[in-house]
C-alpha cells in the first residue's frame, strides 16, 4: 500500500471513503500520497472508484470520511474553484459557445488578470500545444485531437500545480492517442506540474505514468512503477489486468527458501515464486508472462521445470507471434514469441514441451 | 476536375461531360436515381399537403383578401358609383340630379335582391347612420317608382299586366317557347331574349327588363310570362317615352305598337319625379354630404379602409387621418396586447428556467415523473383551467381569502386579480409554462454537467460558471420557448375572454367580436392581417439578432 508517512507528500488522501447512497463504499478506506512533481495513473476497470477518486480531489464529490490534504492543508471543505485545479475531462468540456482563446482566457478572466497578460499568457499556452494559429475558432470547428491540446492548454494557462485528467484522450484514436501521450508526459515533465491521470486503458497507463495505482472494488490493489506493476504483480487481479497473462491453478506442496512447488490441478508439478502463498496445502494461482515462457529445447533455461503442450492455434501479428497451447488441463495457454529469422513457427496440433525460470512464475492468490 | 476524371474513366475521350456506365451523362442518370426519392418523399407528404390547402392556407388566404376586397358598394351601385366618379366632392355640394336617379335604381334592384342592407351595413362601418338610411330607402323606393306606374296603369289597363311587357320586349322565338311552358313540366323556364332592335327603341327599359327577368326567371323561379313588372320598369319606360331617341318608337310595329304610341303621346303630360327631392324626403342625410362622401370613398373595389380602421385612422378629404380621439382603440390593444405578452414571456422565462434546470438535473426517473406534473395541465381542458382561475382569483377567492386570512390584506381592500390584466397575465402564464418549460429542458438536457465542472476546475464562482457558461448555451431554450409563448400569447382568445375584463382583453378577442358579432370581416381580417405582420416581423427581427438557428426545441 501507499506510504502515507512521505513528508514530502503535496497530494495525500487519508482514510478516505464514498458512498453514493449510504449503502455500499464505492471507495474503501483510499490511503495515498504523491510527492510534488509526479505522474500518478489511477488504473481500474469501470466502476472501480478511480473517477470518484479524482473527483473528490476536484471538489465535484465530498468525501464520506477521511481526509484530502493538498500541499499538507485539508481541502475537504474548500470549493472547487479555490482548489486551483486544473483539470482536463473526458469530453474536453470545452465551452462551444466561446473561441479558442476565449476559452483559455476563462480562467484568467475569473483571476482577475489583466487583459495584456491574459492575451500573453493565452499565447504561450496555446504555442505550447503547437495551436497557436487556433485561437479565433469555435471548438467545433475543431478535431478531435486539436480540441483535446486546447482542453489541455486551457487546464495548464493558469499554472496549475496540480492537473487532474480524466480519461483525456479515451475518444481518440490510436495513432493519435500515442502521439498525444508522448505531448502529455513531455509538458508535464517540462512544467514539472504533478498530474493525476485516469484512465482504464493499460498501456496508456505503463507508457505515461512515474507511477500507476490499479483501482478495484473501491480500493487500490497495487500502487509501482509500470516495470514493477507488470512484472511483480501483487496479486492475481493485478496480474490478470496488466498485460496478458496465463493463470494455472494448483495447491501448494512444499515451500523452501525463495521458491515453492506447486502441484497443479491439470496434473503437473511446476516450480514457482511464493508471492501470496505463505504454507503448504494452500491455493493458488500461478501467473507467468507469454513472453517469458520457452518452448526451444535448446535455449530452455536450465532447472527448469517442463510441462507438455499442445498447439492449437498459431497467430502471426507482425512483430510477433502468439501461439495458444493446451497445457495442464487449460485451453488458453498463450507465449508469444518475437517474429527473428531463426524464430520456429509452431504448427497447431505439434506436440511440444514448454518451460521456465521459477522466479517468472508467480504463485499468487487464488 | 472533370477532365482528371474523364482521363480515368473514358481514356478515349479527351473532354465532354462524365459519362455513367451506359454512356448517359453522369448527371442526367444522378437526377433520374433522385427523381424517384424525390416523387415517393412528394406522395409522403401530399395528403397532408392537400389538407393543410384546403382547410387553412385557402381560407387564411381568402379571409386576407377580405381586408382590402371591397366589392360590395361597386357591385350593389354600379350606376351610381359611375356617375359619381365625375362628382367633384371638394366643391361641398351635394352631386346632382342624374345621380339620384342613378341611385334610385340601383337601390330599386338592390332592394328587390334584398341587397341593400347588406351595403348599408358595410357603409355603416364607416358612417354611423348608413344602415338605417339604407334600410329606409329600400322601402321608400317603391313609392317612387309608383308615381310612374299609376300614371301609365290609369292611362291603360294593357300596362298592367306581364303579359304586354313581355309580348312587346321579348323575342318571338321566346315567346313562342314560354307560352308553352309550364312550371309543372319540371323543365327549365326558358331564359327571356330581348326582341331585335327593341334595344334601340326602348333603350332603358329593354336593359331594365332583361334585368327584372333574368332576377325573376333565375332567383325568384316565377314564370316570368305572367309577372307583372317592377315599378322601375314603368319609370324607365317614362325616361325611354320622353328621351332623346322617342321618335324612333314610331318605327316600332310589333305587338302592342298602337299602346306603345298612345302612351308615348299621353307620357308627355305626365307629372315627372324629381329623384333629389323624393330621396330628400325618404331621409335628410340623402341631401347631406357625409354619405356622398362615403360612398364616393368606398367605391373602388379595392380599399384600404379596414386597415386604416384597424390602425385607428380613417379616409378624408385629405387623405387618411387619425381618428377622433374618443375613437381610438385599435393602437392601444395593440399595445396593450404586445405588452401583456411581453409580460407573460418574461414571467415564463422566470417561471420556467428553474424548473428546467431542476428537470434537466435530476435523475431520469424523477425528471420523468416531474415532467408528467409539467404536462398534466396539457391533458386538462383549457376552458376547465381558465375557470379554476376564476374561482381561485375573485375577490370572494381562494387567493384573496388566504391573504385576509394571513392578515396580509385587509377584508375590505381585497385585491382585484381577475377581469382585468393581473388576471389576464396570471391564468396565461400559467397555461402557457409548459411551452416554456418543454423546449428549456431538452436544450438544457444536451448541456453536458462537465461544463459547469469545467468552469468551476478553471476558478470559476458558482454564479460566474452558470452565467458565463451555462446561460448562455441555454440561450436557444429561452429563445425556442419566448417565440413560443409570445407568439401563441399574443393571439390567445379564450383566457383573456374569461378572465380578462374590459382592461385584460387582447386585440384577438376585438377579432373574434368583429367576426361573429358586429360581422365587420373585412376589419377582422384587416386585425388578423396586422397581427400576422407584426408575429412576422418579430420573428424576422429575432432572427436578425439572435439567428433562428440559435432556437432549438430538443438535441
């Protein structure tokens, strides 16, 4: 979990909880603190409380208990616009009936700034998003991707230290949302603004984000970095949600040191990381990465433990291939093996022998 | 472009337009592919098209064209207003002898065909008095015919009787026919035909005949051969006898030539009838110019009379003028109704954007049941919710108990709240709310709630966020819903009839009474007219300002 005890800590929720209608939290007990200057991701499926999350800290929802500290004060009971938010939505909630630059000037005319610097400022933050010829249109003449660089030159005119985004740029499409990503994180970088960040959408969190909070069930199920959260997923949701991922169920015989062994219920004994799993006779799932599995006799790591597969389906996807195995029982056993000259490309109904380091494979929570 | 095209499609040819697959050109067989949508989309639409033809563009069209159609007075006095067209009316004296006698024979037909008071009650739209001076002409006109009549009846039995008329004026080939006809038969009377160059003889008396036949055999449906002659035949018949072209009835030699002769001879002793006299003792305002003036005024058969009327104006000597003062009232309903309808729209507009917002705001469920509180007046019957207002607002009321009751009004200074403009405005607001309500709420559905967030996110106060962002994208409902309100308003009827008093009606209720009570259609249609201008032109100006694009009645 989060380490509330950061001194340094410029957002912090503290035992907070949300309840829509007094019945069931829609957060539970959200501990946790950013340092200034961060890039935090709030990762969840729907409904998992990660926008009820940054509303809260908007001001748009009040909390049910616990505490919100911006910069080390309490702002449970400030309203949203003394909070100093800036804050880009989903729908870019630009104002259609306002230009370009009328729509930046907003929150600087509400600041009481003066016309020269507003017109100033409105120019940089317009530049700064490469829409500096923009400004004199109405948002609908706009694209999609243009509109969303003027949401977020609009959420950054006012200097903000903190900016909230809520799943920005969810109606784009791909290209754009890559290239979009790369702009959000280089300005962030640059401005050294603290941003919060929600999405549902994994890559864009790993790629994005200095660290990602994954939402479930109203509470934070793993807050690291995108190489920590994908590689040492904490338990088996978290693994599941990040990345593909295959899951083999099986009861723990004998944990020794830094490894246990896991005798699966597809029949099989494999070796694996005791992450969750703590005596023997336990559940468990074990969860390995397609990439990190080997089929190659002659590249196969050694001690590893080697389970026979069947191929049932081979997939050619350009850079890589994805292959889907029957192994212990399970359909749905996938590795993924990268498109090289020497690369085998495995013919649905070969009969081969796959295997793996122990310290890839995870033995989690059931 | 085309030629790009044409380089790709047809390599052969060099220019000429875009050809389709079988080698029409491409925008004949795009036309012929439309035609078809278009004729199907046409038929979709027809009946409905029809209807709306027939039963009100034709009608408004036709009740339009009465407000400057003015018919009546050229086709009731056609000699009349002939001969006045010469009349200088600037010379303040009454026109002369030839026009009275023009008059007496147009009133003569006009009074037989029971026309008369119809004209006199159009002229009396103009001129008080008009009605009753027709009417009492109408009766006085047989007595002037009479003078003749008897005089040529004493002289000759043979005058008296239809037969000898038509014996002498009609064709032979006609008479031969209707003295073999009869009414039993079930055939059609056969229709009179002057005989050849009576028309010379007896010039006045042959055009009069054929007029009295054609009334007799056509309108009346009597046997003409046995209907003795109006009054006016024995009096042209004196002007034919003693006229310019007397001698010529020698040459005549047909039946009854030898009478015709003998009375030609006796009509020159004749006591004669001097018109202006005998219409100066029929009625005083005959020998006064007010009615010469007025019916020189409405002679043409197009007038703009009932608009001047319906802008409290009238014609003069010079040109149109404002009413006497005690006489205005047109300007000030008009006022008095653009102003209460202003005021209806203003207090729908208060009314009514708070509960849009409400509406919009909540969840589905609950805006939908509230919605149906905003529709329920909808299915109650107007006439029921003008009558509420009645009781709750009379002076014995429901409101005015309440307030005496809170100690608010005193009991004996209860407030006047209906039969006058209060009244007016409360009911109306009241009915006409949901107009306001409907189109305010589906603008303000579309207006997402991130927006005010946004506002709010950007240091925005409450009150700058809903007025810098929120109001002015629920400008459309406002607007969509004042066109509404206004324009229905401003033509209401039955409110303002029942709860408005003297001093809360509208210009559409002066409508109605000119329609079915004073039956002036030519002044409603005149008010209608200007009423429809002025909706018109306010739509025209709130286009021109605020763009009717901007009125939206939904997404």
């Amino acid at each position: 979990m989060a380490d509330t005890s950061a001194t340094n800590a410029f957002v912090e929720f503290e035992r907070v909880q949300k309840s829509y209608d007094g019945e069931n939290l829609v957060v539970k007990d959200l501990n946790l603190s950013m340092p200034k200057g961060e890039f935090l991701t709030m990762l969840g499926p729907s409904g998992s409380g990660k926008t009820t999350c940054l509303m809260m800290l908007a001001g748009f929802e009040t909390a049910t208990h616990g505490d919100i500290r911006l910069d080390g004060k309490s702002i449970n009971n400030i309203p949203p616009h003394k909070r100093g938010i800036g804050m880009v939505f989903q729908n870019y909630a630009l104002f259609p009936h306002m230009t370009v630059a009328e729509n930046l000037a907003f929150p600087l005319e509400v600041r009481k700034i003066g016309k020269s610097v507003r017109e100033e400022k409105v120019k940089i933050a317009l530049d700064r998003v490469q829409m500096g010829d923009f400004g004199g249109r109405r948002p609908a003449q706009l694209s999609g991707g243009q509109q969303q660089r003027v949401a977020l030159a609009r959420a950054l005119v006012f200097e903000p230290e903190l900016v909230l985004m809520d799943e920005p740029l969810g109606a784009l499409d791909k290209q754009l949302r890559e290239t979009l990503q790369f702009e959000i994180t280089h300005l962030a970088h640059e401005l050294g603004i603290t941003v919060v960040y929600v999405t549902h959408d994994q890559t864009e969190a790993l790629t994005m984000s200095d660290r990602v909070a994954v939402f479930e069930n109203g509470r934070i199920q793993q807050l690291a970095p995108p190489d920590q959260l994908y590689e040492e997923p904490e338990n088996s949701f978290v693994a599941q949600f990040i990345g593909e991922n295959n899951t083999l169920e099986g009861v723990v015989k004998e944990i020794k040191g830094g490894t246990c062994l896991v005798q699966l219920d597809g029949g099989g004994l494999i070796e694996a990381k005791p992450i969750n799993v703590t005596q023997a006779g336990e559940r468990t799932r074990v969860s390995i990465r397609p990439e990190r599995v080997e089929f190659n006799k002659d590249r196969m790591p050694e001690g590893a433990h080697t389970l026979k597969a069947e191929v049932l389906e081979f997939v050619y996807m350009g850079d890589i291939f994805r292959t889907r195995l029957r192994v212990a029982g399970t359909d749905n056993f996938i590795i993924k093996t990268r498109n090289a000259p020497d690369q085998v490309r495995l013919q649905p109904g070969q009969q081969i022998e796959i295997g793996w380091l122990a310290e890839d494979c995870r033995a989690l929570d059931a | 472009m085309s030629d790009t095209v044409d380089a790709t499609n047809t390599p052969g040819e060099k220019s000429g337009p875009v050809l389709a697959a079988d080698g029409t050109p491409l925008k004949r067989s795009l036309r012929r592919a439309l035609r078809r949508q278009k004729m199907s989309a046409l038929l979709l639409i027809a009946p409905l098209l029809i209807f709306i033809l027939i039963t009100f563009i034709a009608p408004i069209a036709d009740m339009l064209f009465r407000s400057v159609e003015n018919e009546i007075v050229q086709d009731t006095l056609p000699r009349t207003t002939a001969i006045l067209e010469t009349w200088d009316s600037e010379s303040g004296s009454i026109p002369d002898a030839p026009v009275f006698k023009a008059l007496y024979q147009d009133i003569f037909i006009a009074q037989e065909r029971k026309l008369h008071t119809r004209l006199g009650s159009r002229l009396n739209y103009e001129l008080t008095g008009a009605s009753s001076l027709f009417r009492k002409s109408g009766r006085g006109v047989g007595d002037i015919g009479e003078v003749y009549q008897d005089q040529f009846e004493d002289m000759n039995a043979f005058w008296k009787k239809g037969e000898n008329w038509n014996d002498i004026l009609g064709s032979d080939a006609w008479l031969a026919e209707i003295k073999s006809w009869k009414k039993s038969s079930g055939q059609a009377q056969p229709p009179f035909e002057l005989r050849a160059d009576i028309a010379e003889i007896l010039p006045e008396t042959a055009a009069f005949y054929k007029i009295f036949a054609d009334f007799t055999q056509n309108e009346k449906n009597s046997n003409l051969y046995k209907k003795d002659p109006w009054e006016l035949i024995y009096s042209s018949f004196y002007d034919d006898l003693t006229g310019a072209n007397a001698a010529r009835i020698d040459t005549y030699t047909g039946p009854g030539a030898a009478e015709l002769s003998e009375a030609k001879t006796a009509a020159a002793s004749f006591e004669t009838v001097d018109y202006k006299v005998a219409f100066g003792d029929i009625d005083k305002d005959w020998v006064k110019m007010p009615i010469w003036d007025t019916i020189r005024a409405y002679s043409p058969r197009f007038t703009n009379g009932y608009f001047l009327n319906a802008v409290d104006m009238q014609k003069s000597e010079d040109g149109p003028e404002l009413r006497p003062e005690n006489q205005r009232i047109y300007y000030t309903l008009f006022m008095r109704t653009l102003f209460m309808s202003s005021v209806i729209t203003i207090s729908c507009i208060l009314l009514g954007y708070p509960v849009g917002w409400i509406l919009a705001n909540l969840p589905a469920r609950t805006a939908n049941l509230l919605m149906i509180l905003v529709l329920l007046p909808f299915w109650t019957s107007l006439l029921v919710r003008t009558s509420a207002w009645k009781v709750m607002l009379q002076q014995q009321g429901v409101v005015n108990d309440t307030l005496v009751w809170l100690g608010i009004v005193a009991d004996d200074s209860r407030l006047a709240l209906i039969n006058n403009q209060t009244g007016t405005i409360i009911a109306m607001t009241h009915i006409l709310l949901p107009f306001m309500i409907l189109p305010l709420y589906s603008v303000m559905q579309t207006i997402p709630p991130s927006y005010l967030r946004a506002a709010k996110s950007l240091g925005a106060t409450n009150w700058t966020a809903f007025w810098r962002v929120y109001f002015p994208q629920s400008v459309p409902g406002i607007g969509a819903g004042s066109i509404l309100v206004f324009i229905l308003s401003i033509g209401y009827y039955i409110t303002p009839e029942i709860v408005g008093g003297t001093t809360g009606t509208f210009i559409s209720n002066r409508i109605a009474y000119h329609i079915s009570s004073s039956l002036n259609w030519g002044l409603a249609a005149a008010l209608g007219a200007i009423l429809l201008a002025v909706v018109l032109g306010l739509y025209y100006a709130y286009d021109k300002i605020v763009g009717i694009d901007n009125v939206k009645l939904g997404g």
